[in-house]
C-alpha cells in the first residue's frame, strides 16, 4: 500500500499482493480495510473484524468482486484519528460519496487494531411494503435469500433478482452504505414489479379465465364478470363466444401481494340468446364487459378469478 499525505490528508492507494495485513494503527486498520475490499480479498477483509459473521455466503470474493466491477471504490481518504481510535474517512463506492466515522479497537489477543465490524446486516422482511410470498421469491448475488430476509453483506453495490421470472425486485439506489457496518441492521425494501413475461403472462391467463367463463349457458354465469337481465334475455339459452383480445387492461405499477394482483380492464364477447320479445326472438351482438380480477402471479400460469363476479 502506498501512503501519500495531501493538505495533511492522508490519501492511499491500493496495493497488489493479497492476505491479511496486520494494524499496528487505528488508521491502518482502515486503510487496510478498504485495500482488501478494493482488490476483492474477502478473507483479508473480514480478517479486521473483530465480530465474526454468523454466515459467510455473500462474503466471498466473488460477491465482493461484483459489488466492485460495478461500483469501483475511490478517492479514499482518513481526514482525522480520535484519541479513542475512531477514524473518520471519506471513500466513494461507484459515484456515491460516504463520509463517515469508524469505530476501531484493539484485538486483546493479538493487539492488532481492528474493525468492529467489517460486514453489513441487511434485512428485507421487515417492511411492510411487500408480504411474506413475495419476499420469499427475492434473490441477492443469484442466490435464494434466507426466509428471515436477513442477509451479511460487504458495503457497495447490490444485485437483488427473483426466482419468479414474472417479477422482479428492484432497489434504488442499489447500493448498501458504508454507515450499514455500525447499525444493528439496514433495512432495505424492494419494489416489486411485473416483468414483460410477467405481463403477458397475466393478459393470457385473463383471457384463459374469460374463455372458462364462456362456456355457460346462463346469463349471469357464476364467478365471472359478463351480465345480462334477464327481463331482456331467457336464462339457460346463452352461448357466449369468448374474446379473442383484451381491449384494455390496468396493472398496477407495482406488486403487492403475489397471489393478490388486483387488475380492471375491458373485454368484448360474443352474445346469442334467446328473448322474451315476439318480434324478436334472438339476440345476436357484441356485448361489452367491464371487469375486475385478482391475478395469483405466484403460480404458474398465473391463476385468475373474479371477486365481484
């Protein structure tokens, strides 16, 4: 590691070689960090931490080696050293500036300074934005996340995905501050939103549901949306050919409930039937109907019913 002080800031830069470096300072133990976290050395990494993590799935250099290929740690800087060995530093991860101050204490057994942390506990259960079956599907790095939500991390960037390919899981910014390693845990909560796939897989099972529905003779065929009085119709005679198209549906921006997707939209059937009317005895036109369905988008296809059918 190479050392230069600017305007008494002391500003360093990385160094080549991997494996653990021993702290004889507070500030050395920061500078220590942040070389093993920019060259991806997990190991090195965790090694100035006083805690031991409870899991080290995400904490692998390959994790890490994405978090920097995609947010790149930069103009590291110590700008003072407490007498309580508590480092204030300044680094950028990607184009996000942190200015934070770190706590660091001396390791009893091998009196080299160290971190008190040097991993982040992230949570995405506790929110309510979201429930249970939707966090469930949420992925970090491309690998299932615990059913706690709760996940160890380096600071910097993040990748949340999905199992289910009609949704995704996005967090903006995408990125785990550096402030993260002192909390209890940092919460974070994903939005969830329709894929293209996810779309056109709820248009089809739509469709699929209003085809079901078309095969009733009566004229308010139980759980479905198309109505039709019977003052102007005979019950029992209609044959309803089902739309070939949505004229227009509304999905909510984003997701919920995975197996409650709330969507309203238009659709246009077929209608023969016989009428009470002498000198009209058969009914023969389009009929348009408004409707309403929850869409469980957990399942595959997606599920479809009409609540107020």
């Amino acid at each position: 590691m190479a050392i230069a002080v600017v305007a008494g800031i002391a500003v360093f830069t990385t160094r080549d070689s991997g494996g653990p470096v021993a702290a004889t300072t507070p500030d050395g133990a920061v500078k220590a960090y942040f070389d093993a976290l920019r060259r991806g050395d997990a190991d090195a990494a965790l090694a100035l931490s006083l805690t031991e993590p409870a899991d080290k799935t995400f904490l692998t250099n390959e994790v890490l080696k994405k978090q920097i290929d995609n947010a790149p740690i930069s103009n590291v800087q110590i700008l003072r050293v407490e007498d309580d060995g508590r480092v204030r530093v300044t680094a950028t991860f990607g184009e996000r500036a942190f200015d934070e101050t770190v706590t660091v204490k001396q390791d009893t057994a091998s009196g080299q300074w160290k971190l008190e942390r040097t991993w982040a506990v992230i949570d995405i259960g506790e929110q309510g934005a979201a429930d249970k079956a939707l966090i469930d599907t949420v992925t970090l790095f491309g690998q299932k996340m615990a059913s706690s939500g709760r996940a160890l991390v380096f600071p910097g960037w993040i990748e949340f995905g999905n199992t289910n390919s009609n949704l995704e899981s996005l967090v903006s910014p995408p990125l785990v501050p550096l402030g993260a390693l002192w909390r209890d845990e940092y919460s974070i909560y994903p939005e969830f939103r329709l894929t293209d796939d996810g779309r056109k897989a709820l248009e089809k099972a739509v469709l699929a549901a209003l085809s079901d529905c078309a095969k009733s003779r009566s004229l308010q065929p139980k759980d479905c949306p198309q109505r039709v009085s019977a003052a102007v119709a005979i019950d029992g005679t209609a044959q309803w050919t089902a739309p070939s198209e949505l004229e227009s549906v509304s999905v909510p921006e984003t997701v919920q409930a995975a197996n409650g997707l709330s969507v309203v939209g238009r659709a246009v059937f077929l209608l023969t039937v016989d009428t009470p009317d002498p000198r009209d005895r058969r009914f023969n036109e389009p009929l348009e109907v408004f409707f309403q369905a929850k869409v469980d988008i957990a399942s595959d296809p997606p599920t479809v019913t009409f609540p107020w059918g």
